[in-house]
C-alpha cells in the first residue's frame, strides 16, 4: 500500500501510468474537514471527518490490479468517514469514452484514468489544491511523474502507477 493508501499495480504491457483524479473538488460539492494533525492524508485525519451523507462516484478498471484494490480502500474509506462510494468498474476498452462521457454528464467524482488522456480530460478537471501539492506525500511522487500527471504545467493527477516511459 502507498503513502496515498491507495494500491497501486502495474498492468501488463499497457505502457500507460493510472492516476487518481478528484474531479469535483473545486464544485463545491465536496468539502474537506480542515485537517486536525499535521498530515491531512493521514488514517487519523480522514476518520476525523463526517462526510455521513455524501456519496462520491467512482470510476475505474475492472481488473485485479485496479478494480479490487478501490473497491477495498473505499470501504475503508466508508468505514472511517461515513461517505457512501458508488464504483463502476469498466474494461479498459471502455474506460475513455466511460471517462470522458462521465465528466460531461457530472457522472463520476473520482477517476482512475490513464495520463496519456489528460489533455483531452482536462478541460473537465480542476487542478490539485495547492494543500495536496505541498504535502510530504505529493513531494514524495518523482517530479517526471508530476509532469505526467499535468497538463500546461497544472498538475490534474496523484500518479498511483509509474509505469510509463516518456522521453524529455
């Protein structure tokens, strides 16, 4: 399990790198506790939040590397906040048009999508908060991936799995 308490795997011979996208965070649809302990991603910090009564939609690959560990950190993520998390699980024949049709309607609230798609996602993304940005475990993501994960130098993405190459 990465620092994100999010697992992370490799998918084979799909050379692209997945990332964790919040797509409504600047809506206003979801708000975030200030943080009670100096790391607000943390066990702690998120079980001291009440999100009892938000439900947050989901979208991701339906396969053991990806599918199964979402679906097990969301139920501890209902289990410590109270939120209900609503996962549609697609092939990655699906995924883009399940993402990109998704964003348009408001379907989903987070996205595990590949970075090779960033360019035509953001447009429908808001950017990371500068809170995430300047925390230890943002820090911690080698800065080839940070570039990966952004689009006009506005970082759209937490990279969960580096497995793209890229010459720079």
């Amino acid at each position: 399990m990465g620092r994100w308490g999010i697992t992370g795997g490799r998918t084979r011979g799909s050379g692209w790198a997945l990332g964790l996208v919040f797509a409504l965070w600047g809506s206003g649809s979801i708000a975030l506790a200030e943080p009670t302990q100096p790391d607000p991603y943390s066990a702690a910090t998120i079980a001291a939040a009440d999100h009892r009564g938000v439900t947050l939609k989901i979208v991701t690959l339906d396969t053991q590397v990806l599918g199964e560990p979402t679906v097990l950190h969301a139920r501890e993520f209902e289990r410590l906040t109270g939120a209900e998390l609503e996962i549609t699980r697609v092939p990655f024949s699906e995924l883009y048009q399940q993402t990109l049709l998704g964003l348009r309607q408001h379907k989903y609230d987070v996205l595990f999508f590949g970075s090779m798609w960033v360019a035509d996602l953001a447009q429908y993304l808001q950017a990371l908060p500068p809170r995430m940005l300047g925390s230890p475990e943002y820090q911690d993501v080698l800065p080839h991936y940070q570039r990966v994960a952004s689009w006009d130098d506005v970082p759209y993405m937490v990279p969960i799995d580096g497995d793209r190459n890229y010459l720079q």
